[in-house]
C-alpha cells in the first residue's frame, strides 16, 4: 500500500524501505567517523601524562614546604621527577630521590624505564608515542621553603608552559612565576 493512500478513512503514515536504509547507512558512516576519534587512546594518554605531571609538580611544592627545604623539579624531555639536591648533569642520586606520594609511582614499564627502575621514586616517565616540551626551555627548577618557583642558578623564575603532545592531540600545564601555582 503507498504512503498517503487512504484507508478506511484515515492516512497512512511511515517510512519506506529506501528511506531506513538511507538513514542507517547515514549513521554507520557517522558513527565509524566517531569511533576513530573516541578510541584515539592520543588523546587520553597526553591528557593522562599532563595530569601526572600536574599532580607531581604540586606534591613537589608542597613537600618543599612541609619539610622546609628546596625541592627540585627536573624536567628532561622523558620524565618529571623530583629531587632534594639539583640534579647535576641531569641525574638525581638516589639518596636525595623524594619518595612517590603513595609510596610507589604508576609503575608503567615508561616510567620505570626514564626512572631509573626506581618504583619509589616521584618520578613519571612519558609514553614513546609522545613528546613535551618546556617554554621557556628550561631541564629544572626548584620550589623554595615557602613554596614559590626559582630558576636555576641565579635566573629569575619566568612563568613555565609544558605542552604535552601525543598524535593530534596536546594538553598544557603552566606554573605560575610568582606563586609557583599549577593549573
């Protein structure tokens, strides 16, 4: 029976075969376009590595303050870690290593490899399939005693932005040069 044809006084109403297969087809294509960019793990892992890294910037400043000494933050391209002593030529001994806030990192096989191994250590490796970079270039920084940012040396703490970049994807952190806040 066509559409529109009345019967027994009333109009039927609906969709044809052709219409429903349209519309289906319309929706597949849709949804494979989606499912690309919802399963980019990308996305969530540069998103998942700059909140790692906010979180340990934080901890830094607070265990500077709560233990009244400097903290320093290194920042070498693989990983985020922290230190009490400045870590000359880019490495921190072990003895001067801040422990990890629940008394052990994620213990991903990337952090444990840009880590040193060291599971105990408040240090987070990065992913292979990403990068970060530090404006401006800058490998460490520390927190003093009252928490606020200071450069290396005698530079003057400028406020720092670490873009984290996986696939298409990026996620920011900055430390405020004045307060040392992370956002």
């Amino acid at each position: 029976m066509q559409v529109g044809v009345r019967r027994h006084g009333r109009r039927q109403r609906g969709f044809t075969l052709v219409e429903l297969i349209a519309v289906l087809v319309i929706v597949g294509i849709l949804a494979a376009a989606a499912a690309v960019r919802y399963f980019d793990r990308a996305v969530y892992d540069a998103a998942a590595f700059a909140d790692q890294a906010r979180a340990l910037i934080r901890y830094g400043q607070k265990i500077a303050v709560a233990q009244n000494r400097s903290v320093f933050v290194r920042l070498d391209g693989s990983s985020v870690s922290l230190c009490f002593v400045a870590p000359g030529s880019g490495t921190c001994p072990a003895q001067q290593r801040v422990r990890a806030p629940a008394g052990s990192n994620s213990g991903a096989s990337a952090t444990l490899a840009a880590c040193d191994g060291s599971s105990v250590w408040a240090c987070e490796g990065r992913l292979a399939s990403m990068s970060y970079a530090v404006a401006p270039a800058i490998s460490a920084f520390s927190f003093d005693a009252l928490g606020r940012p200071v450069g290396a040396g005698s530079d003057p703490f400028a406020k720092i932005t670490m873009t984290v970049k996986a696939g298409g994807s990026s996620a920011a952190l900055v430390v405020e040069a004045d307060t040392g806040h992370v956002h």
